[in-house]
C-alpha cells in the first residue's frame, strides 16, 4: 500500500484527521478537490464570524449614545466587509497550506472517488492505495427545486457572502442555524428581513425558552417571522423581484430570497453510494463507535456520518478515527459536544434540552440566572439571556446546559468539561469565579439547583 490513511476531504474533520495521524506517526495522503478548510473555513464558521464581528461593531457604534458616546453620521462600506472576510479567511487557509508542507503531509488537489476497499482513484486517474479510508466528504447548501435558487435573486447561504449590495427586503426561508444567523447580519445591515418557519419556533432544536428568547430579541431588531408556515412558490419576475406564495394564502414580494433550510450530505458521485458502504435511511454513512463502516478499514467522519453536523464534531471525530488506527481506542461522547450558534444574543448549548426531558418522562431540577442581575452584563449593556442548567434529581449530575446572552460559547465551556468528564456540580461551585465577570452567572445558575444562588431568589 502506497499509504497507512487516505483521507478523502480537507475540511475540519479531513485536515484534523491528516495532521492527527501524521503526529501518531502514520503515513498520510490527504484528497481535497478545493480549498483546504472546507465549507467551515471558506462558505461557512469563518466567513460568517468575520462579517458578524463587523456587524457588531455596529451595533455597538448605534449603542454608543447609551454609553455617553456620541457617534453621528454613521455608515459602512460592504465591500470593504467582504474584503475584510476574504482576508480573514485567505491567511487561514494559507495557514492551513503551510502548516501541510511544514509536516511534509501530501495533498492531492483534485476530484476523487473511493474504487476500493484500499483504493482512491483521483479525476487524473491516479490510483492512491491506502491501509484505511478516512471519508471526510462533508455537505453542501441543500437546494430545493421548487424554490427556483438562480444565485442571483433567489440565494444560497454561499451566495449571500459575496453580495455587493445589501438587500433592501429579503425573505429567508428556514428558522435554524443558518437562517438566524444571516438574518441577525443582514438586519443589522439594514435589510427588512422575513424569516419564515414551518414549526412553531425559531430555532426549534433548541431548548424552548432559549427560542422565545431570540424571538423576542429579534422582534426588538425588527425582524418578522412567519412560525408555522411553508413556502408553496418562489418567482422570479425580474432582478431584485421575487415573488413568494405561503401556505397561510398569502403573497409578498421580496427583492431576495435566502434558501437557508439545510444541507446535503456529498456521498454521491464520489463513490459513497456505489461501493457497497451502509448507508442509514439512504442519507448518511452508518458508522460505529471508532468511526468504522462496514467494511471495517473504512472510516467516516463529519457531517455525512449525519451526527452533529457542525465543525467541531467533524474534527473530533477525525481524531477517533485515526487513534482507533493507531490503535488507540477512543469513544466520542456526542451528548457532551456542545453546539452554538452566533446570533445577538449568542447562544450555546450541551446535551439534553428541558422539553427532551419533559417528553422522556427523566426527574430533573432546573435553575436558571439572568444576565440582567450580572454585573459585567451591565456594564457591557447586554443583560439579555440568561444561563440555564439542568441536572438529575439529586442536584449532582449534569443533563444539559443553556446560555443565551454575551459571550455564550465562550461560557459554556466549564460546562462541557464538567458533563464530558462526569463531574459533580459541586466541582463547579467550589471553584471561585473572578469577579465582576460573565462567569459568574455560570455559578450562579449552578448554585440555582441547591437554591442557594446569592444573588437570586
């Protein structure tokens, strides 16, 4: 074999998987047909994060008269936050490049296809032999042929990080991740934004007080939603017009729609879905606890595993693949992956949501601090949101965690370790919390489930 691993894909989980086996002391190819850094780097995290730091700059400048700071005559210039973005995420890919040649890691930039158990044939028609397959094909915007996505007027999510001009008015037809997120940018920026959802909250995989929360921040923002709704047509009548019918019999027109309702897993046309590889429900890659397929020398990581699709499960998952080849046996804990999701106010979340618990039948106690009682929350003027932690009955074992206010996923993070390693909440309580910081809201909630939070009743 040319190769002990061949990873197919170089995004977060193809990249990390590479250079996790090369430290293991593997040999390693990696196979990626476009940029190093995949949709995370390039169409998605990155980019999106660079242009919301930009937007709450903003925000923060429209603020300014709150802090006894005068500000007038503001404005910005979009195509200098698109600048800003590319820069942003050029360097990081360069970074990723040099960092490959740094530990003489091969990368073959070309499109491939799994033709063997140990066989990656490239468009070239190099064949790349390999001990193990890691597949790291990732996904892609999902298109929806009814709703007539031209990239022009009806759009993408990679669509809208490269317009040059900002929507006067534009519908975006999907309440998750994506939706919130690019509605809470492009709002900012000044578009009158629709978001329309056919379940009965905003981001409804989220826990339900964290989604009445956003609702009600983004009606402040002027924000519209359409909850429990569908889209029945889109049509375009001409650039910066398009027409769109709802279930509800209603009709508006829109000079852009954003397609924002998913992602398509790629495991066709590489091999996936003709090499005999189990799929579950015909959609994902069906893979064990090490990341193995049925064909046992394979492995797949990232979002076409249909797990949790997002950035960091890709890459620790990459990391189990590899050690199991390294021989290392590790599992992946999936409950204590936390998630988040970056809109005003962030919000960040780790296993069970209260309604999961509620409809499971589980006794669990709840405690709840809002940032509004919080010092530093003050200060900065971002009392919105709350942290939300639920435990089983005895107060000591943690089920979930929710935070929805400044700073989020960075506060989230003492919860994860505590869930990930199985560690009594009194762990948490016992370390002292700096003060006047974010963080104590984290104590605060914790100490919430023994009713003995200071600064709340």
């Amino acid at each position: 074999m040319d190769f002990k691993v061949a990873v197919l894909g170089g995004g977060p989980g193809g990249y990390t998987a590479a250079i996790r086996a090369s430290q293991l002391g593997l040999s390693v190819i990696l196979i990626e047909k476009d940029k190093l850094g995949g949709t995370c780097l390039n169409w998605g995290c990155i980019p999106t994060k660079a242009i919301l730091s930009c937007t709450d700059v903003l925000e923060k400048i429209k603020k300014s008269n709150e802090f006894g700071i005068k500000v007038e005559n503001v404005s910005f210039d979009l195509a200098k936050i698109m600048q800003r973005k590319n820069g942003i995420v050029d360097s990081l890919v360069q970074g990723l490049d040099k960092l490959f040649k740094l530990r003489k890691i091969e990368v073959v930039r070309e499109f491939a296809k799994i033709t063997g158990r140990n066989e990656i044939t490239t468009a070239s028609g190099r064949k790349i032999t390999a001990d193990n397959i890691v597949l790291a094909t990732g996904s892609v915007p999902l298109v929806i042929p009814c709703f007539n996505i031209d990239h022009k007027n009806v759009i993408t999510s990679d669509d809208a990080l490269n317009l040059e001009e900002v929507p006067e008015k534009m519908l975006v037809i999907g309440g998750g991740v994506v939706g919130c997120e690019f509605s809470g940018i492009f709002s900012e920026l000044g578009s009158k934004i629709t978001i329309v959802e056919m379940l009965d909250y905003l981001l409804p995989t989220e826990d339900n007080q964290v989604s009445r929360t956003i609702q009600t921040a983004f009606k402040k923002k002027g924000i519209d939603f359409k909850l429990k709704t569908r889209v029945e047509s889109v049509s375009v009548l001409k650039d910066n017009e398009v027409a769109v019918r709802f279930s509800d019999g209603t009709e508006e027109i829109f000079s852009k729609v954003l397609a924002a309702g998913g992602r398509s897993v790629n495991i066709k046309g590489n091999g996936i879905d003709t090499s005999g590889i189990e799929l579950e429900n015909g959609r994902f890659v069906k893979i064990n606890e090490f990341m193995q397929t049925n064909f046992l020398n394979i492995y797949a990581i990232g979002d076409i595993t249909g797990k949790l699709m997002l950035a960091h499960t890709a890459s620790a998952q990459g990391i189990t693949a590899v050690s199991h080849i390294a021989g290392i046996k590790k599992e992946l804990d999936y409950d204590s992956i936390p998630s988040a999701i970056f809109t005003n106010p962030e919000i960040a979340s780790v296993g069970k949501r209260e309604q999961e618990l509620k409809a499971d039948n589980v006794e669990y106690k709840v405690s709840r601090f809002s940032f509004a009682a919080n010092g530093k929350a003050k200060g900065l003027g971002e009392t919105d949101g709350f942290v939300k932690i639920l435990t089983d009955n005895t107060g000591e074992t943690l089920l979930g965690a929710h935070i929805v206010g400044p700073h989020a996923s960075d506060l989230l993070q003492e919860l994860v370790i505590i869930k990930a390693n199985k560690l009594s909440i009194h762990k948490l309580i016992e370390a002292v919390h700096s003060h006047p910081t974010l963080s104590e809201c984290v104590l605060e909630a914790a100490e919430g489930i023994f009713k003995m939070s200071v600064h709340s009743v």
